[in-house]
C-alpha cells in the first residue's frame, strides 16, 4: 500500500500540468479587428478589400519597359494597367503569372490559364495608362500593394505579359519592367 501512494504523488503534479495544457489548448483566439471565424478564401472577390485602393494619395509610380529576349527589344503594346493587391488578385496573379512578385509570360499561357471565379468584375478598380517611348507613370496613389502589368512585343515575336508587385508608401517609386 504504502509503494501506491508513493507512484501517486509522483504522477499528481504531471497530471495537473496537462489538464492545465488542455484547458489552454482549447482556448480559441479571436482576431482583433473584430471578425470572427476564418478570412475570405483566397481568390474569392471582396469588394471591401479593394476599398483601400480607391482613395486618392501621394504616392506615384514612375516606369520603364526594358525587356528583351532572344536578342530582341520589346516595346509596349498597349496600356499599362495598375491592380490593387489583394486575396483576390494575388490568387488570381498566381495563377495567370505563376508568382506574385514579378513574371514575363507568352499571352497566349496567360489567356489558357483558368482562375476562380473568372467573371468577378474588378476592373472598376485597375488604373490604366498609356505607355510612350517605353515610359508610364502613375500618380495621386494611395499607400499599398499593386501589380503593374504591361503588353510588350517585338516584330513578330509573339506578345508577352510583364507582371510586376510594386509597394508605395507616400513617394515616387521608380520600377522598369
């Protein structure tokens, strides 16, 4: 009797320290900005998190298209867009460029590539410009996260899609694509 009560004593405070651990592993947490339960599944489209975006800035965005490939110069060939960096777009990107931080693609891939929710209609917030003599610019932008994307060709090369992440935090960022 007496060696039972010794192999108690011994196993009383382990047993208390993990009924202490699971009392706080069942703990949930809750976010602070209010939300409860998970976010938006990636590649859902969320007007509210583009919201940001719309608001006017200081900061801007001044470009350059320098890309060649096999011993040719491409030029732009069309608009540059700007995108506002969101779940939605950085899910989106991800799969039409294959990353989120900068790419040079054939349109063609591009255009075969299948996204979720494909007919979400976020172009209410894209900015376009034109692009002359290789150069862009972008102006009045708030603080945040974008995805410059510019049509480039050359000759009879097929087109490719330049696809660049650009942070702006209140001044002239210079990027060349």
């Amino acid at each position: 009797m007496a060696a039972q009560k010794t192999f108690r004593k011994p196993l009383a405070p382990a047993i208390a320290v993990l009924a202490l651990g699971g009392l706080l592993a069942a703990c949930e947490t809750v976010p602070m900005d209010g939300g409860f339960g998970p976010g938006p599944a990636p590649g859902v489209f969320r007007a509210d998190d583009f919201a940001w975006s719309t608001r006017s800035g200081s900061a801007s965005i001044d470009g350059r298209v320098d890309y060649r490939r096999n011993g040719q110069v491409y030029n732009c060939t069309g608009s540059v867009a700007l995108t506002p960096d969101t779940p939605y777009t950085r899910a989106r990107f991800r799969t039409l460029y294959g990353s989120t931080d900068r790419a040079a693609v054939p349109e063609a891939i591009v255009r075969a590539r299948t996204v979720p929710d494909p007919n979400a209609d976020y172009r209410s917030y894209v900015r376009s410009t034109t692009c002359e003599n290789g150069c862009f610019s972008f102006s009045g932008l708030p603080d945040g996260g974008w995805f410059v994307i510019a049509p480039v060709s050359a000759g009879g090369e097929e087109r490719v899609v330049l696809m660049r992440h650009v942070d702006t935090r209140g001044g002239r960022v210079s990027v060349t694509l």
